[in-house]
C-alpha cells in the first residue's frame, strides 16, 4: 500500500471512529464527546481531502499548501491533545502515583512551556532553514514517528504529573507553531 493510500484509509477511518465518540456523546449528553466527535470527523474528512491535493507539500513553508497542511497538522494534534485532556481529566489518582516528592510547580510549569516551544515552533523553523535535514526529515516516517512521539510523550507525561503544565505546553506549542508559520509563510 503507497503512502498516499494509507494516509487516505486511515484519514477515513477517522470518520466512522469520530461519528461513534459523537453518538456516544449524544447519548449520554455529553457536550465534550459531542465536540471531540465532531472534530474527528471534520478532521478527518480534511486530512482526506488534503491528502491527494498537496502532496509532498509539508517541507515548503512559504508555499500555500504547505501551510494549509500544517494547520490541519496543528488542529490534529489539538484535538488529540484534548482527548487526552478529557480521557485522562478523572486519574487524579494516577497523577499522585507518579510523584515521588515535592515537586516544584513553577519548574514543570517552565519545562512544559520550553519543551512546547521547542517542540512546537523550533522544530519548524530548524526544518525550514536547513532545507537538506527539514527534506529528509519530512520525506522519513521514522523520523516523523519520533517526531509526533515526542510531541505526544511530553504532553502526557505533563498531564499526569503536573496538569496545569500540559495547558501550557499545549499553549505554547500551538501559540510558536502558528506564529513560525505565519512568519514564513508571511515574510518570504
């Protein structure tokens, strides 16, 4: 199966899953559900439509297509991020098995809001100006996998340690992502 296909399969796959969380939501009058499924399905239906229509166009940052790919990127990792938030918002529990002691909040708190601008906008700039490492790391799906595995790693180690600093790694991410992107796409 080419790359194009698979992105297509899984990206429709996104639907049927979207509209289940959705009709749960429903059911159980759950508004969050509700919106998590409806952005699911909106999700994928874009990652579905974007898919034939820009391909390879993730590298360029100047070009429209590729900024428009990244901010469905951007609104995937979102909507992730707050399944997370939702899924994991009741383990308090959890959160307490992982602290061995006091921890300082005002450190985490830095660490989450470091890590989410590193993650979020130095990558993007570091890929778009060294064009030879932005290309091969772009074209690698291992190198996108640690990628995304990083970005969600930290966000969920932050939501069961200390969860205020998931907030802010979310903000800060989403905040440099779409500030590098419009400062390439706006400028050159």
């Amino acid at each position: 199966m080419n790359r194009e296909r698979l992105g297509r399969f899984l990206s429709a796959s996104l639907v049927p899953l979207g509209i289940l969380l959705l009709a749960l939501g429903v059911m159980s009058d759950d508004v969050v559900s509700v919106g998590l499924g409806g952005g699911t399905v909106i999700l994928g239906g874009l990652f579905f439509w974007a898919i034939g229509r820009f391909p390879d166009a993730e590298f360029d940052l100047t070009e429209a297509p590729s900024f428009v790919v990244n901010l469905i990127e951007l609104g995937g990792i979102l909507i992730v991020f707050a399944l997370l938030i939702y899924l994991l918002g009741d383990l308090e529990s959890v959160t307490r098995l992982f602290r061995t002691g006091i921890p300082s909040p005002q450190y985490v708190a830095y660490a989450g809001l470091s890590m989410g601008l590193f993650l979020g906008g130095g990558v993007a700039y570091f890929m778009q100006r060294w064009d030879t490492v932005g290309e091969t790391m772009a074209n690698s799906a291992l190198a996108r996998t640690i990628g995304f595995s990083f970005t969600f790693g930290t966000f969920l180690l932050l939501l069961l340690y200390q969860p205020p600093s998931s907030v802010l790694y979310a903000g800060a991410y989403s905040l440099s992502r779409i500030g590098i992107l419009g400062w390439f796409y706006i400028a050159e």
